[in-house]
C-alpha cells in the first residue's frame, strides 16, 4: 500500500488587497504535481488559492507536500491513478484547514470550502507532472 510518511505546509499566504479589481465571486485556483525524490519515495503537491472579491479584498494561498512511501511489488492501483486521483485526496484536509484558520483570522471571517472534488480542479494533465518526465528519462531522480 502507498504509505503516507510525511506533510509540510510550502506556503501559507494571506494577503489584503488594495486597489486591484476584484471578481464577483471568489475563484478557487488549484497547483498540482508530483515527482520522484528516490526509487521508492515520491512527493505530492497540492496547492489552492482563493480571490478577492469586493466584499472579502483578500487573497489566500496554501500549498502542502506529502511524502508518500511506494509499495513493494506491483501496487493494486497504478502509480499515476495514485498522484492524480488518491494523494490530493489525502492532503486536501490540511490544505483546507489552513485556507479556513488564515481567512478566520482575518477581517472578514473563515473560508470554509466545503466539499470539493479536487480531481476536477487540478488544472494539468497527468502526463505534464515532473514525475512523468523524470520516468521516461534515463533516471528517475
């Protein structure tokens, strides 16, 4: 089974903006990929970013990684079904939290995002990730 080993949060931003035009309603914008670090170790990104609107003039922004340890042999779920579909899944709960504790601590309240289907918002195709271009070299790191 792929195991989750380790998560870190790589930005948490929370800005007030002043002097931009807003969008009617606020735009949830999502960064995603994953790479090999080793044989049997690959990392995940996920990052989501919420605009400002006239009423909420601030902009969030929160990417995490997860370490995630491959399964010996041949896993039941292929690798690239694994990054697109499962490992968002599994760091989705921090990056919401962070978006909703950095707007609640913010003027104009919490931003709770409610249930998303992450697959839907990742904006690249599995086959733009750095992990499949390090495959199809000669090294895989």
């Amino acid at each position: 089974a792929y195991t989750l080993s380790r998560v870190y949060a790589t930005e948490l931003e929370y800005r007030l903006i002043a002097g931009e035009l807003p969008g009617e309603a606020p735009a949830l914008t999502c960064r995603w990929d994953w790479r090999f670090l080793d044989r049997h170790t690959i990392e995940v990104l996920l990052g989501l970013a919420v605009s400002h609107t006239t009423e909420r003039p601030e902009r969030v922004r929160v990417s995490y990684v997860g370490i995630v340890r491959l399964p010996d042999g041949t896993p039941d779920l292929p690798l690239t079904d694994f990054v697109r579909h499962v490992a968002p899944e599994w760091l989705l709960p921090w990056v919401s939290e962070a978006i909703h504790s950095l707007t609640g601590r913010g003027y104009f309240g919490g931003v709770p995002l409610g249930p998303l289907d992450i697959s839907a918002l990742i904006p690249q195709s599995a086959d733009e990730a750095t992990g499949v271009h390090q495959a199809s070299g000669t090294t895989l790191y």
